[in-house]
C-alpha cells in the first residue's frame, strides 16, 4: 500500500501571489460566488486536492476569510457574507494561513480529509479518491451548484481553504513516504490497552471534553461529511475564533520539505509530534499535536489554526492532546456507536476488485491509496493531472445531484464534471464521473443525514466512456456491501 501526496507547495506558490486578496476585499463576493457555482468548482478541485470532503463551502470560505476580513455580522451577532471565511476547516479555497476549513472530496455532493493541515489549515492528506468535481473537509454543509464558473480569485480562496495535506490518509500498516520528525514515528513508552480498531470507531468529537474546549470558547462542532473526523470552532473573547481540527488517522502528519520536522515529544509516556508556526499569508499562529496510539498505524491528530493572538493556539492543542491522552490511557473511548451495517464499518478498498481497476484506462491498478478510517480508496496515479478510480463514504443532507438512477433498488444519481478550466493556475485538471448511491440512515453521530457511496473515474476518456466505466463499477460495489 503507498502513500500519494499531492503537490501542496506547487498549490501555495500558485495561490500565494496575491489572488485571494483580490476576493477578501469584496465581502458580498462570497454570496455572488455562491449564486454564480463557486461552490461546484471549488469542492470539486478540493476533492481531487486532498481526497477528503469539505464541510459546508459556506462556511469554509467565510472561515478562511475572517481574519483578513473582519467580521460581518448580520445584525444578531451571526457571522455572514465572508464574516467567518478565511479562518474555517480545511477549507478547500484556502485563501489563508488560517483556513483551517476541511476540504471535500466530492463536494458535488457533500464534503472533503487524515490530518495533516498545512499553514492555511489545508488538509495535508494525500486524498484517496479525490476528484476535480465531486479530497478532502472542511467548513459545513452542502449546496445546490450550477454550471456556472467561479472567478480565480473565488477558487484560490477555496483551495487555500480546503486544505491540502502531505499526510496519506493511509490505511493501518502501511508505511509512510515521509514520517513526521527524522526517523520512524517513535512509539508510545506505556503499553496501551486501545486498539486501532477501537480508535477508529470512536467518535472523534469526545475525545476532547468540551469542558477542556470551553476553557478557551464558546464550542461550536461540525462532523462534516466523513467519519473519522470533526472540525471545531472555538469563539473566544471579542471576534476572535480559532479552528480545532481532529483526526483518525494512520502515522503523524506529513509536512512539506521545506517545513521543519515536527518533534517528537513524551507526554506521560505517549509519543506526541508537535509543531508550530504562523501562517505565511496572515501572521496568524498555527500548532499542532498528533498523539500516536501505534507506531504508523493509529494517530489522533489535533490541529488548531487562525489564532491572531498568537498566545492561545498551543495551549489549546496541548489541553486538548493531554484530554486525548487520559482517554487512551484509561481505555475509555467514546463509541460513536456505528450501527453494524454502517459505513463507518466498512472499508472502500474492498468494493473494487484489482481486476475491474485496471478496465479503467490509464491506471495502475496496484498503486492503490487507503484511509485509516475506510472511508475512501482510490486507484491509479498520485496526482491532480493523472487518470484514477476513487470509492468515497460521506453521509449528507441534501438530495443527489445529476442524472436520476435506480441502482440496486436504491436512488442514485450519475454526475460529469469537465477538466477544470483554471488549470493555469492550478496544474491540469482531468475531467470526470462519478456515480453517487444513497446507501442508508447516518447517525448517531450524523442524524439526519444519509450515508451515500461514491464511485468515480478521472481520465482522459470521452464523458460518454468515463461515465459508462463509473456505472458499470457502482452497482458492482454496492453489491459487496451488507444491506443496510
């Protein structure tokens, strides 16, 4: 099993001359953005990026925007417009340091992120089936997109959000492509009793108590659109609001060459990679903790982004890690309490035969890329500008998009998206198409909201060819699926 990572510095060199001030300055640019299909082009650039599914756009932008921005309240003291948007999850339009908005992977119908944010609070992770129009994360919910293209400065501000993460969210066991600090991940020195099959079904939410959160904030959660994972806003005295990111995922997050290694530190016993550092773009302080459960097969990743005071952003990560530490240590996780036939439960790998892979043109079928949580999976090439299969989980709240199906019995919908018009600022782009299967009620930890399997292809084939491959693999996959 390897590790893909997408080329995040090639993205901040890009997105860093000045574009995204361009759209800061316009507070009613955001909703125009919305209206015109920004939010289709952003999510879906930020899933083939990070191969996680963002949280809702809106909020993802007005997160990465509020600390160049301001706020812009709607008269109640609810943030609006581009209020809350340069500082959000792993927003997949990054557009600051501070953007710890989580991307989506297949945003076209809900959201992208393993954790490993960058300065902008980008995703770090190496998506597993990522995909142009549908990576991984981070801001809110989704909305209804039209055909319409979004300015450059809309995108970049999407794609700083997003995040983009140089840590694979790779399945357990599989070695890293380059491990957090200098050598191997170092081991916790106490033996714990948690397994990485109990870490990956608790509920990431409570791993942190609030009351360790409240200290700092007003606690505001979002799950988002993928298990594993919860994005957190923490609103503080004033204005001020930090982004809490948490994640399951296999080793310590990856950093780019040009970062400095995180380094491994003993917290009673347990290893912790910590780092940090203030965003390039705003000044903001950025920290993270990644506690390590088992050497390159279990990690709690906790990111904080978007603090201007730059005095609050490692304390909160380290009360926040000591919280994570006290659980694995006692044994007590929270259950998310996955119902068993939830896709919580399942892993994406298992639904695409080696064989069927390699019918996909221009892929090769053993490069394959894996999730801790299992929740994602893709075949084929590394990169934006290559061929690959994806199988994605999410769990939404909106209806599916695109032409209307029947697969299986269950309502589904068949989606094109055509290579990304900015490729001049982004790299090439490949066109694709992806088929979306509503599988069964989310919850508890998602009520209300429906989980849907994704199975898309990205290539150079005809729209005609990539979707006639995505319908022939969709049903196949739900097949080996339990019935819900």
């Amino acid at each position: 099993m390897t590790h893909r990572r997408p080329n995040c510095e090639h993205l901040r060199d890009r997105l860093a001359q000045g574009l995204p001030l361009e759209f800061a300055a316009v507070p009613a640019g955001l909703d125009r953005a919305i209206a015109e299909g920004a939010e289709d082009r952003v999510t879906d650039t930020v899933q083939r990026l990070t191969g996680r599914p963002p949280i809702s756009f809106r909020t993802q932008v007005e997160g990465a925007l509020r600390p160049a921005v301001g706020s812009y309240g709607d008269g109640q003291g609810h943030c609006s417009g581009c209020c809350r948007g340069f500082l959000n999850n792993s927003v997949g339009t990054e557009m600051a340091d501070d953007c710890p908005v989580a991307s989506s992977a297949e945003r076209e119908q809900r959201r992208t992120r393993v954790s490993g944010r960058d300065e902008w609070g980008r995703d770090e992770r190496p998506a597993a089936g990522r995909r142009a129009s549908a990576g991984t994360d981070r801001c809110g919910g989704r909305r209804g997109r039209s055909s319409v293209t979004v300015s450059a400065a809309t995108l970049a501000v999407a794609l700083f959000a997003a995040g983009c993460s140089a840590q694979d969210n790779a399945s357990p066991g599989a070695p890293p492509t380059t491990s957090a600090g200098s050598g191997q991940p170092a081991p916790s020195a106490v033996s714990l009793s948690v397994t990485p099959r109990e870490l990956r079904g608790s509920d990431p939410c409570r791993l942190i108590g609030e009351k360790v959160l409240a200290a700092f904030g007003k606690v505001e959660y979002d799950q988002g659109n993928s298990y594993g994972q919860c994005d957190i806003q923490l609103h503080g005295p004033g204005d001020e609001s930090v982004s809490v990111f948490v994640d399951l995922q296999a080793a310590p997050s990856e950093r780019a060459a040009s970062d400095p290694a995180p380094t491994p530190v003993p917290r009673d016993g347990v290893t912790v990679y910590e780092s940090e550092g203030h965003g390039g773009l705003t000044g903001n302080m950025n920290c993270t903790r990644d506690v390590v459960l088992r050497k390159r097969t279990a990690t709690v990743a906790i990111s904080v982004y978007g603090d201007e005071s730059g005095s609050r952003a490692c304390r909160i990560a380290d009360a926040a890690a000591g919280d994570v530490i006290r659980l694995l240590k006692t044994g007590d996780l929270p259950s998310a309490r996955h119902a068993p036939d939830s896709l919580a439960n399942q892993d994406a790998c298992d639904l695409v035969k080696k064989s069927e892979a390699a019918r996909v043109p221009g892929i090769a079928p053993g490069e394959r890329y894996a999730t801790f949580t299992g929740q994602s999976c893709s075949w084929g090439g590394e990169s934006i500008d290559e061929p690959h299969l994806y199988v994605l989980f999410q769990h939404v709240d909106d209806a599916l998009e695109g032409r209307p199906l029947t697969i299986g019995g269950r309502t589904a919908a068949v989606k094109y998206s055509p290579a990304d018009e900015y490729s001049g600022l982004l790299g090439r782009s490949l066109p694709s198409c992806a088929v979306d299967i509503e599988y069964g009620e989310a919850g508890p930890t998602a009520e209300g909201r429906t989980e849907v399997v994704s199975v898309g292809v990205t290539g150079d084939s005809s729209k005609e060819a990539l979707c006639s491959r995505a319908q022939e693999l969709a049903p196949k996959a739900l097949a080996r699926l339990p019935e819900p």
